[in-house]
C-alpha cells in the first residue's frame, strides 16, 4: 500500500466534502453490480464495516453507510497523514 501525503487543507476539505456528501446521500441500497466490484476484498470490506459499528449483517449497504465507511476510514488515517 502507497502512503499519499496531503497537506492540512488537503485533507480538511476532503473531510468536509464526505461530510456533506453523507449529509446527502440517499438510503439506497448500493447496486449488486458495485459490490461484485469489490471481488476478493468483500470480506475485508464486511469486517471493516462490522470494526467501524457501521453494518455487521454482510448484506449490502446503503450508499450512506458507503459514504461513512469511507469517511470514517480517513479520519482514523490522520495520523498518518
């Protein structure tokens, strides 16, 4: 895995953009179509998902809860930003 750096306004804007795009985001359930995408990771992604107290049902997720996996996935990334 590549370390990206970015600088403080950086990564303060990318949070604040997921933040209102998960303000936004629909209670749809993600497409089957997207999570065939995800392949071999599935499982990594379900335990993610279970770890973060998000989801722990493996059935697919909204597009909300997509949106907050990644959200909170980068914030716990800040220190090693």
């Amino acid at each position: 895995m590549n370390k990206i750096i970015v600088s403080k306004f950086e990564y303060e804007l990318l949070i604040s953009l997921l933040e209102e795009l998960y303000k936004n985001s629909s209670d749809e359930t993600v497409s089957q179509e997207l999570m065939d995408e995800l392949g071999q990771t599935r499982r990594l992604f379900d335990l993610e998902m279970a770890y973060y107290n998000i989801r722990d049902d493996k059935q697919n997720p909204t597009k909300k809860q997509m949106v907050k996996w990644i959200l909170t996935k980068i914030k716990t990334k800040k220190l090693d930003l």
